[in-house]
C-alpha cells in the first residue's frame, strides 16, 4: 500500500465524509502505492469542496502524527474500533493487505437511501433500535449510536442512566424508573420535549421519545457526524505546525457557523426557551458545513421553574475539584467559563435571554482569541473571577485579533446584562456584517 500516511488518511477520510466513493479511493490509493503521493493527494483533494480542503488536510495530518489524537478524531467519525486498528496501521511497516483497506473503504462510505421498506411490524423499543456502540456519556445519561430497522438511518439514542445515591452507588443497568432520581426524570423528559418543539435548521431535531418494557425512558434525535467546536479550537491550538497568525485565520472560519448558533438561540429565545449552558462542547460542527446546538438539558422555559438537581447532582459549586469546563447542576447552573455572572451568582430568576448572549460572547472570546475568557484549575477558581473579575483582554491574549470583533466581544460580555446585546440576532447581524465587511 502507499507509504505516504498523510495522504492514506486523506483518503480514507474523504470516503468517509462522502466526498469520495470507495471504488475511487481505491484508485487514488493504488496510485500513491505507484509512488506518486503528490499526485495522488492532489487528486483527492479534486473531489473536495474548497471550503472543505483545508480542515480535511489538517484532519489527515493530526491522524498521521498522533495515534491518540487519531484514535479520537475516528472515534468522534463513529469508526468502529476493529476498523480504527486498521487505519492506524496503514502507512507503518505492518501494513494491512489490499482487500482489508478495500473492505475498511467498503464500510466507511455513508449508506445511501433505499425506498424498498417493507412495511415494520415492530412491537417495542428493543425491536426497532439495534445498539452499535455507545457515543458519549454525561452524569445524566448517554447516548448510543443504534440503527433505526423502521426507517434504516442511524440514530442517536439517550437513556437515562440509574439514579445514584447520596453514597455515590448506582443501581444496575436495566433498574426500573421506580429507582431512578424523579427531579432527574423531569429533567429528561425537558430536555427530550424542549428539544422537540425547536424546529430549527441548526438544532438536533428529536425523531421519538419512548418507555421501554421496564420503565426506562430514552429518546432517539439524528445523528449528526462531525466534531464539536471545542474540539476544532483544540485541535487547531494544538497545531505546531501553524503560526499564531494561521491559527487566528482558521479560528475566523468559524465564524460563519458561529452566526448559524446564533440564530438557533434567537429562534429559542423566540419560542421563550433559554438554552442556560451554551459552550464549545455543546456546538456540533458538521462534515459538510453544518452548526447544530446540542444538550438542552439546562434549558428553561420563560416563566416556568427550575428543576434543580439534588443529593446526586455534580454537586455545583460545593465539588472544589470540579473542572472549569463541565456543566454544574444545583444552585449554580451551567458551565463556570462560559456563564454570565447573573448564573454564577445563583440568581437563576436573573437569567434571561440576555444571558444566553453573554455565553454567546464567552463562544466568540474564545474564537477570536483561541482561549476561553476566564481559567482556573477548578470550578471554584473560575466561579470566582466570573463574579468579581472582567474577562481577560483579547488583545492581550492575541495581539493581531480584529478589533471590530475584539469591541463585540467586549459588549457581549458586560456585566451589567443592560450594557449587552438585547438579542442573539443582534449579535449574529453585527456579527455577518463583520464577515461581510460592512462594519
């Protein structure tokens, strides 16, 4: 096979993203194995979108230099893991022979549409969902990666996991709902109907929400492959191989799906939901361009009551050791970088849609600066500085960042809610015009 291991996961990256058929890729990797990798890499790239090129060949580059960072880059691809060893060897001295990297192609390609259903004849959950593999995992829940038999698509599928107790033990898997927290149930029922009713381009739309046989509660929502935008910020911040001003270049093409996140909370905000934990790690950046908002499990309903978590919550603020980045729950709700300091104070009936514009802001101070507006060790540390401290400087944090949009992060993020944006459209629009070049 090729020996240029770059330009292998080129290719098999491009199959996977649907840019490339199987058959072609093979064509592309038997003419790199004939010693023309320039060639070849040139040729893979000819079957991808411009504005596609460049996150592709920076993907390719990350999976041949770091077997950690690829194992977790395919992972987040949902590639099984007999599949992954696969990958991770080509290019290396052990390499597989010609029909594994032909079958390894054959099932990465994306499935294509079939009209030939039958009609189902399917009596419960455990019948129409077939369970690959888990996906993720929070304190909550998790979701599964399960095939649809009804329809024939994957699916994302959440479960409410046992409720565990004041002791730290659980129940096991498969314990009625009758042994799970009902302040935790409540939640996941929000969650699951409030995502539900926001049909929105750029939010995850809910496809069932369902009981099993045993009480257990789950619902499934699309798929959507790709890689959150905390993890792109990561990647292109860990990238040696870019200057600070290339980093700041790649960090602005985010903008776009930045404006789309946008107007997904404004449309929210215009259905009276506050989305309350909105983070890098909750925006889902597409194969092909797309910028869905995940998790809605903190949000509230304009005038409705907080269900606050209790005994086996994260513990809010009282865990000292919590991380900066992960979502509290209890008296101090969301994430301790990202919330404005209205949240970070408890005064929850405080919270507003402006809020939401501030954590917006914390999304967009990170963009433009490659780093989040407050650190510390712990929740604690942050909390703190949120409540008595102004967000860092961008210009202190990256000399060459705009200005234009160093001054709407500045706005975004006043602590008087008075003093910033009145809406998330408003922020989108100043935002898009910016990106257009009419500020």
């Amino acid at each position: 096979m090729a020996k240029n291991r770059k330009t292998v996961l080129a290719i098999v990256l491009a199959v996977k993203r649907g840019f490339v058929s199987p058959e072609e890729g093979m064509k592309i990797l038997e003419q790199a194995e004939s010693g023309d990798a320039t060639q070849a890499e040139a040729t893979v790239f000819g079957f991808i979108p411009t504005s596609h090129q460049e996150e592709l060949r920076a993907d390719a580059a990350e999976l041949a230099e770091d077997n950690s960072q690829a194992t977790r880059i395919l992972e987040e691809a949902g590639v099984p893991p007999d599949v992954q060893q696969t990958l991770l060897s080509l290019g290396t001295a052990a390499e597989p022979n010609r029909d594994d990297v032909e079958a390894t192609l054959l099932s990465l390609a994306p499935t294509t549409a079939n009209t030939q259903v039958e009609m189902p004849q399917v009596k419960s959950a455990a019948e129409r969902y077939q369970v690959l593999r888990e996906h993720a995992r929070g304190g909550m829940g998790r979701i599964l990666i399960a095939v649809d038999k009804v329809v024939g698509r994957e699916v994302a599928l959440k479960e409410l996991l046992p409720f565990k107790n004041l002791s730290g033990s659980s129940a096991s898997p498969g314990t009625p709902m009758s042994a799970t927290s009902t302040t935790a149930t409540a939640r996941f029922l929000r969650e699951a109907t409030v995502t539900g009713q926001l049909e929105h381009p750029n939010i995850v739309p809910v496809y069932e929400i369902g009981q099993r046989d045993d009480g257990s509660l789950y619902y499934t929502m699309k798929f959507v492959k790709g890689r959150t935008l905390a993890t792109r910020l990561r990647a292109i911040r860990n990238d040696v191989d870019l200057s600070p001003e290339e980093k700041l270049t790649e960090r602005l093409k985010l903008l776009d799906g930045f404006v789309d996140v946008c107007n997904a909370i404004a449309f929210a905000h215009s259905r009276g939901v506050i989305h309350r934990d909105i983070k890098p790690a909750n925006i889902m950046l597409g194969d092909f361009g797309e910028a869905l908002v995940l998790d809605w499990g903190l949000a509230r309903i304009r005038g409705g009551e907080d269900i606050a978590m209790s005994g086996g919550g994260s513990g809010g603020v009282k865990d000292s050791q919590a991380s900066a980045e992960i979502t509290l729950e209890g008296e101090v709700m969301g994430t301790p970088a990202y919330m404005p300091p209205e949240q970070a104070a408890g005064k929850l009936a405080a919270v507003d849609e402006r809020s939401d514009v501030y954590s917006l802001g914390a999304v967009l101070f990170e963009i433009v600066s490659g780093e989040p507006p407050y650190q510390g060790k712990t929740a604690k540390q942050v909390l703190s500085s949120v409540l008595s401290e102004q967000p860092r400087l961008i210009r202190e944090i990256s000399p060459d960042a705009p200005p234009e949009l160093a001054a709407l992060v500045q706005r975004a993020l006043a602590r008087n809610p008075a003093e910033r944006f009145k809406s998330a459209r408003q922020l989108a629009e100043q935002v898009q015009a910016y990106r257009d070049g009419r500020m």
